[in-house]
C-alpha cells in the first residue's frame, strides 16, 4: 500500500494507483494542465471510502511505501486509464523503422 500526502492531510491507497496518480500529476504539470481525478482509499478502520484529488502543476504530491494490515487496494481500470491520459500527455517520438542499416541515410538522398 501507499500512503500519498496532500495538502496536509494523508491517504491510503493501493501501490499500483499511487504511482500512477503521481505519474499522471507529473504529466500534467508538465504539460500546465490540471485534472480531478476520483481514487479508492482505505480509511483507518479498514473501509474502503473514494478521495477526489485535483493534481496539475501546483500539485505537491508525495507518495511512500507503508504496511497494512488490510489487502492491497486495485483498480486496474483505473490504473489502465490515468497510464493512458499519462502517455498522451507525453511529447511524440517518431519511430523509424528499418531492416537495412543504410535505409535512414537513403532517404536524405531523396530531400
């Protein structure tokens, strides 16, 4: 589990939707963007509640490691989606690809 500090107070959530929130926080400041995004959270008697967080360039997030004595939270969906919105705020990479080595060079011929 992950505990994720915010604005002062603390949450406990599942390892896998921590990271991917923060990495999806990191993306959006990147980027000047903000977002809300809705996560499950444990509460301290075990129950499971839900914690709306609003993340994009101000955020001040922080994430770590802590036992539990309750079972992992997941929500891979979730996961799927924030790693998803994370990748397309990423800078496009153009891919070559090539089974000949000499194949980039001969295509600056044609310019």
């Amino acid at each position: 589990m992950e505990r994720i500090h915010y604005a002062g107070d603390s949450l406990l959530t599942g390892s896998d939707i921590a990271r991917a929130l923060l990495e999806y926080a990191s993306a959006l400041a990147r980027n000047e963007l903000s977002a809300t995004v809705d996560i499950p959270v444990r509460h301290d008697d075990g129950s499971i509640g839900h914690a709306n967080f609003l993340i994009g360039p101000a955020s001040q997030l922080v994430s770590e490691t802590e036992p539990s004595p309750f079972d992992e939270l997941t929500d891979p969906s979730l996961v799927e989606m924030l790693t998803h919105e994370t990748n397309n705020l990423r800078p496009a990479h153009p891919v070559v690809s090539s089974s000949e080595p000499d194949d980039e060079l001969n295509l600056m011929d044609d310019l």
